[in-house]
C-alpha cells in the first residue's frame, strides 16, 4: 500500500523528468538507495539475514560438495562472472545430464525481488528455491541426507551454522537450513544500475540513445508484464499469449499447469544470452522483436528493437564484490 | 648460488633454533618475506608479468568459454577454495571424461615454483602448462583457433591484451597469449604459511605438535625428495622407487619416459585430498606410511605418520584473496 501511495502521489512530485514518472506510472520500481528500505523489500519468510548466514550460504554456494559428484555448486550454473547464468542454451548438470526440459539457467541476480521462483514459478521464496537444483538428478543430483552428512561432518560449518542460524527455530545444519543460508547469500546479489540512478532522478545517468529505448519500451507496452523493481519476475503469464512463438518446438517445458511462465527479469539482459525459457535466441534484438509478436500482438521492428536493447544497457547493474570463499576440506569417501 | 650460500651460510646463524636450521640443511626453503625476492623466484620466460596481465590472467583463468561446451573454466578442477583441487579422485572434463591416465587433479597452488610442470615433467614452465588442459580432449577441449575467436571477439579483452602484453613481442590475443596471461595469473597464488614464519625465525609459529612431526619428517628423509620452497615440485623421481605401491593398478598413468613422477609439494597436502596421482588414498596417514614403504624402503609406524601429518598443519596457506571476477559478456554461438 505504502509502495503504491509512493508511486501514485511522491514519485512523480520527486522526479520531475517526465520520462522517468512515466515509467514509474508504467509500473516500475527502482532499487531503493536507503539499505534499510531494500532490505526490507528482500527479507525471507522464516528466515532471518544476518552476517554469518550470509557468509556461509557464500560458502555453500560455492561449494561443490553439495552436488552428489562433487564437482557442480549452485556457482556452475549461476556464474556471478557472467550475469549470474551460464551463457549456454541449456543447462548442464550431474554427468553431463541436459535440464530435463531442455531449460536455459535463469540468473540467480536480483532474484530476491521475485514474486515466485523457477520458471514455472512453483517455488514461493528462495529458501525453498535452492533445494531444486542441489536434489534434481540433472543438475547438482545430491539427496538431503548425503548434504546434511557432508556439510554436518565439517566443523566450521557445524559452528557457523550455530551462528547462522541463533535466531531460527534450529540451527542444525539440516538441508532446509542449507538452502536457507543460500537464500540468504542471495539476497544480497542485487546489482542496482544506472537505470536506478536515472529513476532516482539523476537525469543524465541515461545517454539519449537509453532515453529513445526508454520511451519506446514504454509506448510498446512491454511494462505490461516487465514491471516491478525487477522489471519482470513479478508475475506469471501466458507464453505466447497472442501469436506463436517460433521455437516453441524446441524443449519441453509448458509453464505451469495454465500454461503460464514467470516474466524474466530485464536486469542484466545484455549479459545473459541466450534468451527465452529454452534459450534459442542469441540476439537481443530478435528477442524483443519476437516479444512483440507473441506477448503484445504487434510488430516491432528491428530499428525499434535496436532501440529497446540500447535502453537495456542502463540495466546492467553493479555486481556486489565477492570475495571467493576459501571452504573448509574435507574427504568426500 | 647466492641461494646455496645464504642456506649454508647465513641461514644457521640467523636462525638459531635447531629445528629451522636442520630444515635449512635439509634442503627446504621457505617463501621469501621479500616481495622483490619472491617476484625473482617466480617470474617467467618470455612472459612479463605486470598487474594487467595478472587481472587478465585471472579472468581468463575463471572464463568459462575457454572450454568447447562453455562451461568449464580452469578454476573448475583447480578450485581456489579447495586448495587448488577439486578434491576427487579423477579429474574430470568435457561430457564427463575422466582424465586420460585417471590422473588426480593437482593443486595449482605455488606451482609457480615447480621446475617442471604436469606430474610427468612434460612442460617446463606456467605459460606452456596452461596450453595443456584447455585443449586435452578429456579436459576442456577447445582447440586454439576457436579459443582466439572467442577471446578475440571481445573488445575488451582485446584491450586488455594489448595493454597486458606491452612489453612482449606480440600483443594478440593468440592461444599463446591466452595461455601466457593465465601463467601471470598464477604466479599469484602463492600461500605463505606459519611455517614459513617458523623459518624466518618465528619459533612459536609452530605449535610442539608440528615441531615434533617437523622433526620426524626430517629424521625420515623425507626430504631427499620433499625439498625447496614449495617440500616437492622441485624434481623427479622414479615412484614406487624402492617397495610397490599398493594402488598402482588404478588408472594407466606411468610417469615420464623412465618411469619417473613429479614430486608433489606439500603446500595445502592437508586441503587436497584425495592422495596420489591416481587420487587412491583418502586419509594422509595412509598417504604417509605408504610413501614410507614405497619411496625410503622404511616403515614409518601410524603413530609417525601422525606425527609428519601433525606438521603439515602448519603448510596450511594463507591464500591470496581473490575477487570474483566480472567477465565480459559475449556470444558464443
């Protein structure tokens, strides 16, 4: 309600650039600048943030042990390096095995603002997020028992957990509690942008080319469904909604049981190639040209297209700085 | 020369515990304090390694599409969290290979002062290393011309190549190159230990424990091959050389053309196991008491072995702190 009020009656007020409280109208949030306002907006249901949680739901990230083989971590797939994802069509996993419906790795950035996780937006937050990949047998294939046993047999993480966890109901290291550290480490990967700034009402942080890509992403309509602070992730919709998409054929994933698929964020596009669910699309361009033809039932053309994807270059954001963990060993037998 | 004489020399008059200076005579080194001094240690032929070519190196080091499939990069199986390993018995690659030979992946910490790199001595120093795993069809199998094109069809790389490679004969990003900045890179990983404070005179770096397995380690003569700045890396030798190994039917790998192995180093040993070059021993006792019988002909009893493992403890590495890189985006279509 607070968040509405803001963009209905402050916003335009603050931020003259008419622009700018056109997109805000549209739909579309900033990153908050006040750390307090953004972290409220990432906080986890039953699952308190702190320092230590953080720090070692890093090193769980990073931690290849967590992969039945022992040689994938969540880090393989949603590589910080490259727009937290893979930059392959379809995502890799335990001996070599191809998503099981031929899916393309989502980012991993800025995935704390999602109303819903995975694409078929079957998960509600991310602590419930991070113990598809570690147990699908396609990716990281490991069984909670056998996580809870390798993780549990490290001291330091025994102590961190202990910590991690001093204001939840267990502080076991249990597999819940894994992907909760995880889900805590990833709240923290959100990359605000000179979009951000923009919006935030500092009118030169978009070049003019940006401002013509803004102004045509608004008058498309593309706000429809890539609205929020995310700029998508906020909602599940029909695809294709209006025409055909034309490499439908390729995978089998269908959304959810309507069909329905989560509206991928726009934050950090230009960096994670190949698009769509199923990732046919190498080229921006013809991404959103085909956005146009199968979500809004209109013809973008590739001038227009140009122009959006120019404006996408303001979304890539600043990537926090990850130290990389040094992990306690351990023997795998 | 200067070496030899400040270790007959100078070395016993400066350090007046029996202990470091038995060590000294014995052959081991530790890693200078001495920025300058370190630097000469590790420079590389025909390689000039400044800061650019160091954070190039780096990138390189964790870029993915070095690999053919995309996604394998060298810090896969040379984990910098776990201790330069991947801490599983055989390496593995593109599709799921096992390594060729079933060879154990060695750690890529202080290899910069090995004499001779890979465990049969095959290259002779960092910027030829590199070239092996990036095109081993079992490892990361790209072959050089398509490593060049996607390196090369990055604007920024190109950039930081030419500013990388100032000083050298050719600036391009050639295979060479690629290969040569990754070298730079790990000159770096370096990991100075408490005892290498105990060498340069800090008798308390080292707790009674580890002076008691120092000093077993020493009486052993485990330091006929464990010897120099990095306790291995500095030589090669016949394996088994006196008894049999009792795990030499695992894998195919034979060492060099007379049988001979690459010595490990000792550096990080408690970080990285599995043990042996077929990665066939869990435990570093075992790996101790097995190095006894096959290597000095003499039976080191569990109680030594722990003793010896006792003082590994103290060659656990402060590591350098490593950022995670930002890579460039790119497509590899």
């Amino acid at each position: 309600m607070k968040k509405i009020l803001f963009v209905l009656l402050v916003a335009p007020l603050l931020f003259a650039d008419s622009l700018a409280s056109r997109a805000y109208e549209q739909g579309i949030i900033p990153i908050p600048q006040d750390k307090a306002e953004l972290q409220k907006m990432v906080e986890l249901k039953n699952n308190q943030i702190n320092d230590v949680k953080i720090q070692l739901g890093k090193m769980l990230f990073f931690d290849p042990r967590l992969s039945l083989s022992g040689i994938i971590s969540c880090a393989t797939c949603h590589n910080l390096g490259l727009g937290g994802a893979d930059g392959v069509p379809v995502a890799t996993g335990h001996k070599w095995a191809q998503n099981g419906k031929g899916i393309n790795t989502p980012t991993v950035y800025n995935t704390a603002f999602f109303t819903a996780q995975f694409l078929d937006g079957r998960s509600p937050d991310l602590s419930d997020q991070a113990k598809g990949p570690m147990t699908d047998p396609n990716e990281m294939a490991i069984d909670p028992a056998t996580a809870e046993k390798r993780i549990g047999s490290i001291e330091l993480y025994v102590d961190m957990f202990k910590l991690a966890f001093i204001d939840d109901d267990n502080d076991e290291v249990t597999f819940d509690n894994i992907a909760r550290a995880i889900a805590a480490f990833e709240t923290t990967l959100i990359t605000p942008s000179r979009f951000d700034d923009f919006m935030h009402g500092r009118k030169r942080a978009l070049t003019k080319a940006e401002k013509v890509g803004l102004k045509v992403f608004l008058e498309k309509g593309c706000t429809n469904c890539h609205n929020g602070v995310t700029l998508g992730g906020q909602s599940m919709q029909m695809f294709p909604a209006q025409g055909k998409f034309r490499y439908a054929h390729i995978g089998s994933f269908t959304g959810d049981e309507f069909g329905r698929v989560r509206v991928p964020t726009l934050r950090n596009i230009t960096q994670t190639a190949p698009y769509f669910h199923n990732g046919t699309v190498w080229e921006l361009t013809e991404a959103i040209m085909i956005m146009g033809e199968a979500q809004l039932d209109q013809f973008i053309s590739e001038e227009e297209a140009g122009q959006i994807a120019e404006f996408f270059k303001s979304l890539e954001g600043r990537k926090p700085e990850i130290t990389y963990p040094v992990l306690p060993p351990t023997k795998l037998r």
